[in-house]
C-alpha cells in the first residue's frame, strides 16, 4: 500500500492568504489547518510578497528587479530583491517561533521554473521563456535556490516532515504555445515536453523531499508531472476534464491534492466522494490518498478562516466514510 506524506484526512491550504500580518496568518493556519499546514504567502504586503517576486528569492545566480512595474532580470541585486529576500526572512522566523515544535508534515510553496520563465522579463525585453539558454539558467538557479532553502525550512523546523508544493499555473499554456508575447499580438513557441519535464524534474530532485505540484489552469499535463517525480497533483477539480488519466496515476499510487470551493463543508466533501466514485475506486482508499484544499490561494477572500475550517472539516468528514 502506497504512503503518503500527509495524514489520514488531512486538509491544507494552496499558500496565499489575505493581509499582511504573518504572524496572524501563520496562526490562523497552524490552527485551522492542524493535519498539513503550511507557510502563509501574503501578496498583499506588496512587490516581494507576491509570488513572482518571492520567487526571485530562490534564485541565488539571477537577480531581479523592478521595472515599469514588472519583474525582470537585472544586472546586480538591489533594493527590490532586498524587499522580496526580507519578507522571506520575517516569514521564516514567524514559522520558526510558531511551529518550530511542530511533528507532523508542514508545507511550503515556490514557483515553478515554467511559470517564472513567462513572467519574469529580459533586460532586452520579451520573456525569460522566448530565450532558450536563458530558461535552463532559470531552472537550474532555482533548482539550487530550492535546495538551500528546503535544508533551511529543515533546519528551523527539526521535528517536522517537509513537504514541497511547486506552483505551475503557466506550464500548460507553455506547453501548448499560448503564452502571449510582450507586445500581446503574438504568442511564444510551445516548448517541447521533455525539456518541461527535465527542468521541472531538476527542481523536484534538488528539493529532496516530497513534492506537489500545483496547477490551477485547465488541461493540466498529468502524466509530465507524474514523470517528473512529483508525489502528488494539486488541481482545480472543477477544471478536470480527463478523468481516464487521472484515474491511471491515482492507481498508479500518485496522491491528490483536490480543489474544492463550495458553501460548507459537506458540499465540498461531496465534491471529492463524486470524483472518487466516477473514477470507480472505492471510498476506503480516499482520506489517505486525498487532500483537500481550496481551487486556489485565498488572497481575495473575505472570511479566511470560515473558509479554512471548512476545507478542514471537508477533510474530517470523508475519514468519517470509513467508520
């Protein structure tokens, strides 16, 4: 019987969270998502907390900075990266202080290298993504930014297991040649799926604990991901469109991190049972196998931790099908 890095019934967050109090947040999560918490991200505090510029953070070769408000590659570190790599830090130690004792599973997000090669910018201009040499220096720069950073997560929390969500809303537009130009009047070449799975398998392996990959697009590239080493998928389960896929890796072993959004706790648990159950496998297999989680982060929600609870709840509910 395959194990999974999460306990049986366990719910969690996607990562972003509204505000910008992190001890409040990280609180709130630690209390509300006890089973598999993880490490606010807090966009709202600004340039550096978003996910773009916290990803910069775990490039120790490639500096960015600021420009016309968006991201780019910059000729030496400044001011900008200075901002994104303390947040990182006053996070980190929020953690530390908070859940420094912490025993079970605790996660943690990053940006994929797919998805900061779409958003972060040339100094020439256009895309990391169009420039081929310049996309496997990304990914090879965040695959040891990852690596430092996972031993350091370990090293403040000594008792814990660590899990990796990497996040990659823009790999199947990568994939399928549909991410726009600079100017917007064109689109960028599709890259190959070898080269996707090589770089984003070079990331999972430098990460050296379990990974997720999250993906909140439609047509997500299952099979890639499964092949690039990732434990587990963590999908908008009202974008899934390709079950019988699905279906083969979850029989295969792969665990599910499910996105729900729904008005209680028990329509999201339905939500999940309905899926299980398309899929023909049996309800005993769920809790250990699943997560449940939001679609996606939860930076515009209005009522967080009602919303929280009732993930958790979700989570309790389908471990109640087994008594």
């Amino acid at each position: 019987m395959t194990s999974f890095p999460w306990p049986v019934g366990a719910a969690t967050g996607i990562g972003s969270l509204p505000g910008t109090d992190i001890a409040e947040a990280q609180r709130i999560v630690l209390g509300e998502l006890p089973d598999l918490p993880h490490l606010p991200e807090l966009p709202a505090r600004g340039p550096g907390a978003d996910m773009i510029g916290r990803g910069g953070t775990f490039l120790p070769e490639i500096p960015i900075e600021l420009y016309a408000a968006r991201w780019r590659v910059a000729a030496r570190p400044g001011h900008d990266l200075r901002v994104a790599r303390d947040l990182l830090e006053r996070d980190l130690d929020t953690m530390t202080e908070q859940a420094g004792a912490y025993t079970g599973t605790f996660k943690v997000q990053v940006p994929g290298p797919w998805t900061l090669a779409t958003s972060l910018a040339l100094p020439i201009g256009g895309q990391v993504l169009r420039d081929p040499g310049a996309t496997r220096d990304l990914a090879g720069s965040l695959a040891e930014g990852v690596r430092a950073h996972i031993a350091e997560v370990q090293a403040r929390l000594p008792h814990a297991t660590v899990l990796l969500q990497i996040d990659e809303p823009s790999l199947p537009a990568v994939l399928a040649g549909r991410v726009p130009t600079e100017s917007g009047f064109g689109t960028l070449r599709s890259v190959d799926p070898s080269l996707a799975r090589s770089a984003l398998s070079g990331v999972i392996t430098a990460a050296g604990v379990p990974v997720v990959v999250h993906c909140c697009a439609a047509a997500v590239p299952l099979t890639l991901l499964r092949e690039a080493g990732a434990v587990a998928v963590a999908v908008d389960l009202s974008l899934v469109r390709d079950l019988d896929t699905l279906g083969e890796l979850l029989d295969a072993g792969m665990g599910l991190l499910a996105g729900v959004s729904g008005d209680s706790a028990e329509a999201l648990a339905s939500q999940v049972r309905d899926l299980w159950r398309k899929l023909g496998f049996p309800l005993k297999s769920l809790p250990a196998q699943v997560v449940v989680t939001p679609p996606c982060g939860l930076a515009g929600e209005a009522k967080v931790t009602a919303a929280l609870t009732a993930i958790r709840e979700a989570g309790r509910r389908l471990t109640a099908d087994l008594d």
